[in-house]
C-alpha cells in the first residue's frame, strides 16, 4: 500500500500530470510503475514498438536519431518533470527516435495501452493529454530545429 501511496504523490506532483482531475491521477497510479534506468542503458531504439511512457522523476536521458552516413545524432536531453515516449501514444507506436539514459533515471512507466484506454472512455481526459502531449511534441520538434541549425547553420 505504501508503494501506491508513493507512486500517486509522484503523479501528483509530475509536471505533465499535476493539473489533471485527482481522480484520473489516481486511475494513473494504478497503471504505473517505478523504473530505473541505470546510466548509458538503452531504453528504446528508433523505430521500435514500444507500448510506454514515462514521466521522468530525476535523471536526464538522451534522445537520439540515426542520420545515414553520420551515425546516431543526439538532438536533446531530457530530464525531471519531462515525458519520454510520447510516440507510444500515437499510432502505429513507433518511436521517432531512441532513448538512452545519460545517468541514473527513475521513472514513471505506465503501460500506454492501458493509458489510451483511458482516454478513449473518458473523452475529456484524453483531449487533456494529447494537448499535452502535442506540445511535448512541438518541444521535441524545436530542439531538433535548432541541434540542426547548430550544425549546419542557419544562414540562407
């Protein structure tokens, strides 16, 4: 019971989930779990299916995409309070890039199948979370803007 008590107090208090109704937390308590990410672990590849999500609790991981002839290009860091994952939410679940712990990470999983479930019987709450998620989408999409223009310049 103890270890239900914690995970919803670190719902509650996650940024991306903090504003959502009391009782739609602690539906998500119910679906989460604690994960820990040891430092350099791959969490997950780009492309890959991969049906969660976390919600960071401290740590900072590495996304990362795969450039032809270049290699792996890490375009941002991420860390407390952020989403990792967002893709597992949006069909067909691959993940536009991949994930690797920069240093010791613990985590919120939640189980997205679960999580859209959700969303689908409480229309409402799933508005909620993708406008959430949208704009997480729209940080990531920035970041990747600008690791490029840092690259390879802005000028036209």
């Amino acid at each position: 019971m103890e270890r239900e008590i914690d995970i919803t107090t670190l719902i509650s208090d996650h940024p991306f989930t903090k504003d959502l109704p009391e009782e739609k937390r602690a539906e998500l308590a119910k679906i989460a779990k604690i994960t820990r990410f040891t430092a350099g672990q791959r969490i997950f590849e780009e492309g890959e299916v991969h049906k969660r999500i976390y919600l960071i609790v401290y740590g900072i991981v590495a996304l990362y995409f795969y450039i032809p002839a270049k290699g792996e290009f890490r375009y941002e860091t991420i860390s407390s309070g952020e989403l990792l994952g967002w893709s597992s939410l949006v069909e067909p679940f691959k993940k536009s890039s991949g994930a690797v712990a920069v240093e010791n990470t613990l985590a919120l999983s939640l189980d997205s199948d679960k999580l859209l479930r959700m969303m689908e019987e409480d229309k409402a709450f799933g508005h909620a979370v993708y406008k959430k998620l949208i704009n997480v989408v729209a940080d990531r999409l920035r970041a990747a803007r600008m690791r490029l223009l840092d690259i390879y310049g802005g000028g036209g």
